[in-house]
C-alpha cells in the first residue's frame, strides 16, 4: 500500500503527546510556589477552584450566560469573552457525560498583565464522551484568573501550544452511526456521514476477527486539515504527512480516538477508507492486550490483517513495495525493526515494514489458523511483548525458525 494508505498507532509510543506534555509540565513547575495549607495562596486556590467548578456546571448544564458570567468583564478582555464564547458555541452539540476542572497549583506562568489581581492556574480539565468514554480524558489547562471586587473570573489562558481540543478549531458537527461518533470541525456533514458508515462496517469487521468481549464503541475526530490535527496531537503537522489516521490513548483506561488526516484520507478510494478504519478500529480493541514493548511488526502487522481479512486482494496487491524489493534484491533479512515504522530514511521503507508485519500475521493465519493468530497476539502481550515467548508457547517455533519461515514464505507469494 502506498503511505498515503498507511495508518499509525501512537497511544503506546513515546509519542503519546499528552502523557509527556504532563511530564514536561510537571518538570517545568518543579521549582514554580505551590499552593501553601494556609495563607493567602489557601484562600486563592479555593475560589479558584469554586470559579472554574461555576464555569464546569454551565458547560455540563448548557447555560451559555453562566458560561459567559464566568469570563473577565473588564474592556481589557473583549477579545477573550468573544474567543470563549465562540468556544462555548462550538462545543454546543458534543454529548458530554461530565466536564469538570481540578486545580493543580496556582502560579508557575506569568499571567496576562492587565488590573485587578491576577494570577496564574495549572489545572486538568476532565471530560467524558456520554456512551462512549468509560473514564475521562485529561487535558492540562493553563488558565489566568482575575479577581474583581471581591469575586474571581477567568480573564485568559495560554494558546501557545494551539488548538488542542477539536472544539477550539471551529464549531462540531457530530454525526451518530451505530457503532461510532464522527466529530468534526470545518468539515461537510456529508463527508462525516460516510466516515460513520465506514466505521459501522469497521466494528463488527473487527469484533469478528478479535473476538474478545463486546467491541461496539468508536470515537473519530476529523479536524479540517493537516496542520490542525498537528494540533490536535501536540506535534508538527510533518510528523503524519501522508499518514491517513492514527489511534491515541493506551492501554490504561485512557478513552481512545481515532484522529483522520483529512489531506490524506481525501486521497483514497472507498477501498483504502474502509481499510484505514478497520486497521485504526482494531488499534481500539486491542489496545488492552497490546503493551508498550509489544513490536510494531506484530501491532500493526496483525491491524493490517484484520483490515484486509476478507478481501480478494492478493499478497503483490497488498504489499507492492515488499513484492519490488523481493524481486530486485530477494526476501528480506529478516522481520521489520521498530525503527523501519520511523518517517527518515529511504521513502519506500515504511512501507515495506508495514507490508512485512502484514505478511508475517497472514502466514500465521494462513498456516496456523485464524484463532491461533488471535492466540499469539494475545500471548505476546500478556508476556510484556515477547515475541520469543509468544512463539514458543502458542505456535511451537523459536524466533530464528519463525523468522526463516516467513522468508520463504515472502518469497513464494510475493513472486507469484
């Protein structure tokens, strides 16, 4: 498949953009003043956290003029209430179940000048999608809240790492299908409606192959373009040119999203839509059983296999790049590296490691059996990611065995 096709995992990288901003916040406020158990800091952090429960309450109760009553009154912050309003109305039609702030510690940034007293908030907002997120997303906040004749308001907050939440970059359309919730933003119904259909095809497609417990929920975010999903995932838009989606979250009870890139999935046909849905759908259901050590072979071999399963396409039609090296150079050394899946380098190379770790996932089905296949994967993950063990245990072969088997095996249906 050509990269424009290709998808990418990043909920169990080091790329998970939330957990390290966390880390790097955490770092930055080391020596920043804490909020004291006494003292006026005490006393701040209290309305604070009483203001920002009062602007929760109206996001949750769908008050607008709460909402708005929130906000710094002063002239100075014109900009700011029009910015936020517009942010109110464009989450207006996302289903939450809950929103809510918990305030770190008060100080750590210079607040925004301007009068009354001000002062600088790290806080975590908490949400959760109603129907779909059994626990919340956490996004770290920084706020600055004024104080004015005695009562608190949020009067800014720090914009430079961008428009991280869909609803920051426009208004939310949300579209509902049977299995999956599209949210986009600066993108037409119509192209929403068929990403929905798309995913309900996707779910039951992949509850089929990996039939492990009820399997019936997505979340898909499409933002309007590159740059913007850049954003969304707290990276350079570089990072996932070509790339036609990827899956956050981990598997530690962080709800998962499947984020489209709207330059690339406009690309592909019908045939590469489906395929890049089905392949980040089972990223979502496997994420449990899919620890950081597992290899991306074998993660984003086996997301390949689900999406493909069921098709007519042949091994040449699937993997071209592979099938152009075998019958230049031969099969392949051996497995694809992690670093094979990395965006520097030789183009064609992730291709080939993609079409590699599909290839090794169909020789299993293919020799093995489905179920075994299904068995290995799950093997590997509940081994901290040993592939060694995974093949001993379930399919009776050592690594260096396995690994000459697949050889011969590229070579024989990719020649074909």
């Amino acid at each position: 498949m050509a990269m424009d096709g290709r998808t990418r995992w990043i909920g169990r990288r080091a790329v998970c953009r939330l957990a390290a901003l966390l880390l790097v916040l955490q770092a930055a406020l080391a020596g920043c003043e804490t909020v004291g158990p006494d003292g006026g800091g005490r006393a701040d952090s209290v309305a604070v956290q009483q203001l920002l429960d009062r602007w929760a309450a109206a996001v949750r109760g769908h008050d607008e003029r709460a909402y708005a009553d929130a906000v710094d009154p002063a002239p100075e912050a014109g900009a700011y209430r029009d910015r936020r309003r517009q942010v109110y109305e464009n989450l207006a039609d996302v289903p939450f179940a809950s929103w809510d702030y918990r305030v770190a510690r008060l100080g750590g940034f210079a607040p925004a000048a301007g009068s009354g007293h001000r002062v600088a908030v790290e806080a975590r907002l908490r949400y959760r999608l109603a129907g779909y997120d059994a626990a919340p997303v956490t996004v770290p906040v920084r706020l600055t809240a004024v104080r004015r004749d005695g009562r608190w308001y949020v009067a800014g907050d720090d914009t430079a790492s961008g428009d991280r939440q869909l609803w920051e970059q426009g208004r939310v359309t949300v579209v509902r299908g049977a299995h999956g919730l599209v949210l986009g933003a600066g993108q037409q119904a119509d192209l929403l409606r068929s990403v929905a259909a798309l995913v309900d095809a996707a779910v039951p497609a992949v509850g089929a192959a990996w039939k492990d417990g009820p399997f019936d929920r997505v979340v898909v975010e499409m933002p309007a373009s590159l740059e913007r999903m850049g954003a969304l995932l707290g990276a350079p838009a570089s990072d996932y040119r070509g790339i036609a989606a990827v899956t956050t979250g981990d598997g530690t009870g962080t709800p998962a999203r499947i984020v489209v890139n709207p330059e690339a999935y406009g690309a592909l046909g019908d045939f590469g839509r489906r395929t890049v849905l089905t392949h980040e759908a089972t990223h979502v259901a496997t994420r449990d059983s899919t620890p950081r050590a597992m290899p991306m072979w074998l993660s984003e071999g086996f997301a390949d296999w689900v999406a493909y399963r069921g098709s007519r396409r042949t091994p040449r039609q699937v993997a071209p790049e592979l099938a152009r090296s075998v019958a230049s150079s031969g099969a392949p050394r051996g497995l694809p590296a992690d670093a094979d899946f990395g965006f520097t380098g030789e183009p064609g190379r992730l291709a080939r490691a993609y079409e590699g770790g599909w290839l090794a996932c169909r020789m299993v089905a293919e020799r093995w059996g489905e179920g075994r296949l299904v068995d290995f994967y799950r093997a590997v993950g509940a081994k901290r990611g040993s592939v060694e063990r995974g093949l001993s245990d379930v399919l009776g072969v050592s690594v260096q065995e396995f690994t000459e088997r697949w050889r011969a095996y590229a070579g024989k249906v990719l020649r074909g």
